[in-house]
C-alpha cells in the first residue's frame, strides 16, 4: 500500500479540521463553490467524486462481467439488505431514538423532521462512492460495477413508493433530475472514459495498463481527501452552531451503520462469498446515496427543515465510520488474500 492508502483515516481527519476551519474562516468561497450545481447536484463535488471512481472503472475487464451471473449470492445479498432490511431499521432506529430515547431534549415537530431525514437516507444506498470503498477492500471490480448497477435500476421503481410508505404521504416528489444527473455523472461517464482508456493501454500492452493504474491509484484517495475537505467546509457553521442536535442525529445513524454492515456480513458468511465479493457487498448497503436524499429532503420539507439536517448529518457521518468498516473488511480478509495484497 502507498502512503496515501496506508494513512488514509489521517488524511481524512486533517481533510475533515481543514474543511470545518476554511468554512468558518473563508466561507465566501465554499458559497460560490456551493451555487456550481444543477438539479441539486454540486458540480465541484460530483468532480471530486468522478476523480475518486475512475481509476477503479479502469481496472474493470469487460471479459469478465458476463461470468457474474454464474454466482448472483452476492446481488441477492446487495438487494435483500439495501431494500428489504436498511429502510425499516433505519425508519425503526429514528423512532426509537427521537420519540422515546430523546425525546426530553427534541421537540415533537422537529423529531418527526429528523425521523423523515434518516428515512431518506435509509432509502438511498449508495452509488459512486461505492466503487471507492471495493478499491479500498481490493472488490472484484467487475463484480462491484454490477451490483451497483442493479442497485441503480431498482432504484428508480423503489425508492418512491417505499419513502411514501414509511414517511406515511402519498405524494413523495422524487427529483428526477437528480436521480439521473447523479447517475451519468458517477457511473456513466467515469464508465466510459475508464472502458476507453484501459482498451487504448491495452492494445500497448498489459505492463502498460497495470502501470498506469498503479499511477492512478493515488488519485482516488485525492478525490476523496477533496470531497471530504467541500462537505465538512459547506456545513462548518452547522457543526459550529448546532452541535448537540448534530450529535443526537449521529447517534442513530452511526448504529445504524454498524449495524447493516454486521447483519450483511453475516449473511455474507452465511451464503459462503468469497472475500472479493462480500466486501462491496456489505459496503453497498451501508453507505447511502447522500446526493438523493438530501435533495429529496430540500424538496419536500424545505432547506432549513430538520429533514434536510438529517440528511447533511449522514453526510458527515458517512465518510468516517466507513473508513473503520474498510479496515474491518480488510482486518478479516483471509490469510491467503492478504498475502496476494500489493
């Protein structure tokens, strides 16, 4: 592993302090950075993110897709625990917390704003940073394209009528444009460019691509340093302002986490996947679609609403204890695995 790789939770720590000191100290500029979007979806962050996934769409060999169904366990697990478990436990984890556990410190009104929050966020596995996390745990690339694709495509038919269900309306606008803005920008393109290049360095031979991946590698965890830094900055004056509500919402989210990662392990080790597979799969479920939720919030509780807190909070959230999820993966990889790592 290089030194970006093997310091990564330091990178992000410093990423993390770096961006929550220039948003309080500059945040004219995270402002300006902050109206670059469209459809809801930032563009500079989108950036940060493309750089982050590319290199690992070029490891992806074509050849070897088409051999993925041969073994569909790990999409069933990916499809089972992001549509069929995440979205009740986390609607279930936001009720127990916010109307019994905290409920003397959290009013009614803004409880509910919360719980309509993680529910949004429960609803929105992940889709970009995905392909971050299976480089991270050395995933079948090929594998993980896949499972985030299918995951992509239940998506659009899912999303809407579980949000409407658990958030108890029947008319849940789910802001199209972004849903598909986000995928072009993080799958797509990425995809494209990746499937270009690595045929153009193959036909010079198979040394030549592995070195340019190798030369790529670092570009991720620059991506991700980046992205990190544009988050925390956005919501510095947040985390400033409101650091009690921000640690309440954590609280759930966090075991919520955890707690999908661990029953996706188990049924992981239960159906027998190998470590290349389970690894992304399990990290699939437990990271979310931040972009979606957080516009989808916007748009049905307001930009000030506790909603849309919620889903910032998973913002926050997200990036660090994902990072001890990886180490987790990588911590139980077997021996054999762990050998053949470079």
């Amino acid at each position: 592993m290089g030194i970006f790789e093997r310091f990564l939770s330091i990178w992000v720590a410093l990423g993390i302090l770096t961006g929550v000191g220039l948003g309080l100290i500059a945040p004219g500029i995270f402002q300006v950075v902050a109206s670059l979007e469209w459809a809801h979806v930032n563009l500079v962050v989108a950036l940060c993110i493309w750089v982050m996934i590319f290199p690992m769409m070029v490891q992806i060999d074509w050849s070897a897709v088409k051999d993925v169904g041969k073994k569909p366990q790990g999409l069933l697990l990916t499809l089972v625990v992001n549509w069929l478990i995440k979205p009740f436990t986390m609607a279930a984890l936001g009720v127990l917390f916010f109307k019994y556990l905290f409920a003397p410190w959290v009013d009614p009104q803004s409880a509910n704003d919360y719980i309509a929050g993680m529910i949004l966020l429960g609803v929105a596995p992940c889709t970009a940073m995905v392909f971050v996390w299976s480089q991270l745990v050395k995933g079948d690339a090929n594998y993980t394209l896949v499972q985030v694709s299918v995951n992509d495509l239940v998506m659009v038919v899912a999303f809407a009528p579980i949000a409407a269900f658990l958030l108890g309306v029947t008319d849940v606008t789910v802001p199209w444009e972004t849903l598909l803005l986000s995928t072009v920008l993080y799958v797509v393109l990425p995809l494209a460019a990746g499937m270009a290049c690595r045929q153009r360095w193959l036909t010079q031979g198979s040394e030549r691509l592995q070195r340019r991946v190798a030369q790529l590698k670092p570009l991720s965890v620059s991506g991700l340093i980046a992205t990190v830094v544009l988050l925390f900055g956005f919501q510095a004056q947040t985390i400033i302002e409101q650091p009690l509500v921000i640690a309440l919402i954590a609280v759930p989210l966090v075991l919520q986490t955890y707690g999908i990662f661990f029953i996706a392990w188990w049924g992981a080790r239960w159906l027998k996947l190998p470590h290349n597979v389970a690894g992304p799969a399990c990290l699939i479920g437990t990271s979310n679609f931040f972009e979606l939720a957080v516009a989808v919030a916007i748009s049905l509780f307001g930009l000030q609403s506790g909603a849309a807190l919620a889903t910032v909070v998973g913002v926050l959230v997200e990036v660090p204890v994902m990072l001890t999820l990886v180490a987790l993966v990588n911590a139980w990889a077997p021996r054999s695995v762990a050998q053949k790592s470079p």
